[in-house]
C-alpha cells in the first residue's frame, strides 16, 4: 500500500523558515518524481514544486521561485520542501504526491500558517 505521510508544518511568523518532510513507503520511491502541492481555504490546489527521480531536474511555481527549495534522499525514502522568506499568503495545507499505476496517492496534509 502507497503511503505518504507529512510533517513539520506550524504557525511562523512573516519571513520566517520552516521545513516540511514527507515519509514514503510502499513503491520503489527512487523510480518516480515526487511534488508538492498546497491548498488554501476556498481555493484550488495548486503545484508547488516538483523533483524527478534522481533528482536531476526540479520545477517551482512562479510563486515560490527563490524562496522554496525542494529536495528528495532516496535511501531514507524522503522528500523535502525547504520554505524561507514565508509571507501570510504561503498560508495553506501542505500536500505531498506521487502519480503511481495510474493514480495519484496524497499524504495527509500538514498545515502551515503564516502570520503578519
């Protein structure tokens, strides 16, 4: 069973740092590219960031280009959203995804809320 589970969201203040994790199991992580996705209230989830299977290539929404870092270690089966210079509107539920046989597995989110 794919599983994928969150950690490390948390209140921050504006312009503060905070590093979400993602725990994998149950696929061969190191074959498939892995993203995370963010949700805020009333609107629609939306990409964030985006990491092929070694690693090699990386995408960012426009949003969050030199600001978020994602990485991925596939001996520890992880992958990483590294969020600095946070502003109120990063606020949202944190997701992470993998497309695996055809179907697309999210974890179970992790909050993060920025404040003023």
């Amino acid at each position: 069973q794919v599983q994928l589970v969150e950690s490390g969201g948390g209140l921050v203040q504006s312009g503060g740092s905070l590093r979400l994790s993602c725990t994998a199991s149950g696929f061969t992580f190191s074959s498939y590219a892995m993203t995370w996705h963010r949700q805020a209230p009333g609107k629609e989830r939306e990409l964030v960031a985006s990491i092929t299977p070694g690693g090699g290539s990386i995408n960012y929404a426009d949003s969050v280009k030199g600001r978020f870092t994602i990485s991925r270690d596939n001996a520890k089966k992880m992958v990483y959203l590294q969020m600095n210079s946070l502003k109120p509107e990063d606020t949202a539920v944190y997701y992470c995804n993998v497309f695996w046989r055809r179907s697309n597995y999210w974890g179970q989110g992790t909050q993060v809320t920025v404040s003023s």
